[in-house]
C-alpha cells in the first residue's frame, strides 16, 4: 500500500514546511517536511529537495506500518493514520503491541502520545485527534455520495435494503476501498457466502465496470465488500 493524497496532505498539515534547518520540540535538527536524517545546523533545502526528502521518508513509514497489514488488512484510511503516526513517532509497535492489540484499542491508545521530552504539546494532541479521526473514518463515509445507478448496471441498489446472494462461492472481500477502487477485487478474502444468503447493502462503489456492494463490519471491524455486479451478470439480486 500508499499513502494516499489524504495521508500526505495530513502529514504536511502538521509537520508544516521548513527549507532551513530547525531544531524541533523534541531537540532534533529537523528540515523540510519533518525529515530528520542527516540534517545539520544551518542546512538548507529547495522545494523539490523537501518533497524528495518526504518521498523517502514516507517509505520507510509505509513499510513500519505494512509490517502489521497481515494482522490487521488496513483500510487506506487506516493505513494513511498510522503511516502520519510513524512519521511522527518513528514506528507502530508499541501502539499495536507488536501486532497483538485490536483495532478498537489501538485507536484509542493513538491519543496518549502526545507528549514531547516529557511534556503535553498542543500541536500533537491536536495531531492524534486527526489521526485517529482519519483511522476511524470508514470506506462507507468515502463513498456514501458515490452513484448506485450507472446505467450498464442490471439492479438500483438501494442503501438499507436487503438483497440475496446469487450464487454460490461469492467471496467477502475486505480493504482497500476508500484507495483506487481498481485494487479491491484483489482485497483479503474473509469468507464464501453460499446462495440465497441475505445481505443488506450500506453502499456501493464503481469498480471499473463492476458495482461493489459494502454490508459493514465484521467482528474484527474489517470492512466487507462482495461483487454485486460485473454489468453482465448480477451476483446480488
């Protein structure tokens, strides 16, 4: 996975931009966009040295949170909280106790670091509330405004009804919803769903020519989705 747009535009929101050196709250010699490595009293930096340094940071941080992805199949808005948590903090471990806290738990432990050399800072108070905001924030609040009627499309889906399996062997897929829609047919597989079994539509989404159906949470609060229509078959009617 990558950041999204979203994850970086949060993570510039708080560590702001600075094209000479500075030394930050917690004493370090800081430059650019929160980079930190190497930098040195009185360096400086172009724009497009600080988005090169962004860049390469944020793939060290993808990586320290795609760490725990089998464990937990992070959503994109998930992945984008906790990648502005490692940016900031440096890794997810503690606050997932290397692997082995829940979802809910882990997003309410996210508050607790906001202290710098011992003291509470406004700053990151205010920036664990966002990301914890953004970790929470479902595919279904992304896509609520999306269409249920593209006109190729054999039923009008309508949010809150209840609808019935097609066939036999329709997968529940999870993650990745909110990210390029292309990518969530390729999502974890969390279970099979026989024919007949009833299902209540919360939402759907384009997936290229296909319309996906989102029927909420499951108990380890992954999101579910299942192909509702390739637009020459319906599987969910």
């Amino acid at each position: 996975m990558k950041t999204s747009q979203n994850g970086i535009n949060l993570i510039k929101q708080f560590e702001g931009r600075r094209l000479s050196a500075y030394k930050c709250a917690a004493g370090v010699w800081t430059i650019g966009y929160g980079h930190t490595a190497g930098v040195k009293a009185g360096q400086k930096i172009t724009q497009a040295q600080a988005e090169s340094f962004l860049k390469d940071d944020l793939a060290k941080y993808e990586k320290a949170v795609m760490k725990y992805d089998s464990t937990y199949h992070w959503s994109q808005n998930q992945f984008d909280a906790l990648v502005s948590f490692a940016f900031n903090i440096g890794n997810i471990d503690q606050l997932t106790a290397n692997g082995t806290r829940d979802v809910k738990t882990i997003s309410q432990k996210m508050l607790q670091y906001n202290k710098a050399a011992g003291k509470t800072l406004d700053g990151l108070t205010k920036r664990r509330k966002a990301e914890q905001e953004l970790f929470l924030k479902t595919a279904l609040q992304n896509i609520q405004a999306a269409s249920t009627e593209p006109a190729h499309i054999q039923l009008n889906y309508q949010p809150g009804k209840k609808y019935e399996t097609a066939v036999d062997g329709l997968r529940i897929r999870t993650k990745r919803a909110d990210q390029n829609p292309s990518v969530l047919p390729n999502g974890g597989i969390l279970g099979i769903m026989i024919k007949g079994t009833k299902v209540t539509n919360q939402a759907t989404a384009r997936v290229g020519g296909q319309i996906w159906m989102y029927i909420g949470l499951d108990k380890q609060s992954r999101e579910q989705w299942m192909c509702a229509d390739t637009g020459e078959k319906a599987y969910i009617r």
